[in-house]
C-alpha cells in the first residue's frame, strides 16, 4: 500500500533515470490492472507542510487520459500541467521551471495521446474563438507531418494524426530546451530528463518516444 509520501530527503537520493524507470513501472502496473492501493488520508496529512514530487508530467486535457491514474502516482508523487494539446507556452514553461528548479522534480515528461482532439482540430484547420489561438501551438506539428505522411493532411487520416501526435510531442520538447535556459542547464548537469511519450486509448500503454 502506498501511504507515505515522498519527503525531501527521498527526493534528494532519486535520479532522472530511476524516476523515468518509476513512472514506467506505474504504468505497467495499470496496464495489467494492478495499481497501487492507497491511503489518501495518510498522505493528504503527511503533505500539508510540503511537498516533493519526483517528476512533473506536461499532458493533454483529455478526460480519458488522467495522468496519476494511468502512470499509477499517488498524492505528492507528480506536478501536472495539462493544456489542450499538450504545448508549452510562458506559462507552462514557467510551472516546468518551479517543478524542477525550486520544488526539486526530476523528470519532464511531456505526454500526448493517441487520438487527441486538439490534434485533430489542428489537422483540420479549425477556427473558433480562443481555439484559433491555442491550435497555432500544434501547427508546427502538422507541417511536419504533412511532409512525412502519404494521403490526406487531415484528421480522417489516422497515419497522419498518429504522426502528429507524435511530432508535437517532440517539437514542443524542442521548444522547450530552447525557450528554457533554466531547464537546458539542469538537463545538460544530469539533474534532469526531458523526456516525451505517447499514451494508446487501446491498451493504456505510455510509449516513449
């Protein structure tokens, strides 16, 4: 049972690798439908003076895709900032940036999923309000993936959405090491992965990519 939280000290002995190897090992226990039970009561007391996450997840809004669900983390364990697509921006870059400089995670997992809706908007050319705006972010990908894959360059191509889910996913952690020297700097010291993946609605699988 999972009843006591991560506390700095546990925090201070874990590494990128072996966080990333965490999460992974969350997921599969998901998967096989063997996650974790939990005493949320424990933890909920056992973090109200603070907390030390081990890693911060950046994933999609997507009600199929509950991060501490799906990677079987529990409270303390993960920061997660989720937006429609799965971009940053100054905001999210920010959040990043206090997750791993100040509060001490280990890992970046930027996270898109399959069949993501904001993708296919993007694919699709969609125009509607503050959607506008916030599809420009997933752009890039699309480009990308117009370039890459054969047919239509729109979502009634499953390849080409499969292809641009994957391509935001990259371009958005290129993005991030370009726009964020803190984040770069921890990364090149070794106290950081950047690291992304692919979540399957079918199987629940977190793919790394």
């Amino acid at each position: 049972m999972k009843n006591i939280a991560i506390t700095k000290e546990v925090q201070s002995t874990l590494t990128p690798s072996s966080v990333l190897k965490d999460l992974l090992e969350g997921n599969n226990r998901f998967v096989s439908g063997n996650s974790q039970a939990t005493d949320n009561s424990a933890l909920v007391n056992q973090t109200i003076g603070g907390q030390f996450p081990k890693a911060v997840v950046l994933s999609c809004i997507d009600s199929r895709v509950p991060v501490e669900t799906v990677l079987d983390q529990a409270i303390g364990d993960v920061f997660v900032a989720r937006v429609a697509g799965n971009f940053e921006n100054t905001d999210i870059l920010g959040s990043l940036e206090y997750s791993c400089n100040v509060a001490g995670s280990k890992l970046i997992l930027v996270l898109g999923h399959e069949s993501c809706g904001a993708v296919k908007a993007a694919c699709d050319g969609v125009e509607l309000g503050n959607i506008t705006a916030m599809l420009d972010n997933i752009m890039p990908a699309v480009r990308k993936s117009a370039n890459e894959v054969d047919g239509e360059a729109n979502s009634s191509n499953k390849e080409f959405v499969a292809k641009t889910v994957e391509n935001n996913v990259k371009l958005t952690i290129e993005r991030i090491r370009e726009k964020s020297q803190i984040l770069t700097e921890m990364e090149d010291n070794g106290d950081i992965k950047i690291v992304g993946g692919v979540y399957s609605l079918h199987t629940g699988k977190v793919e790394l990519i």
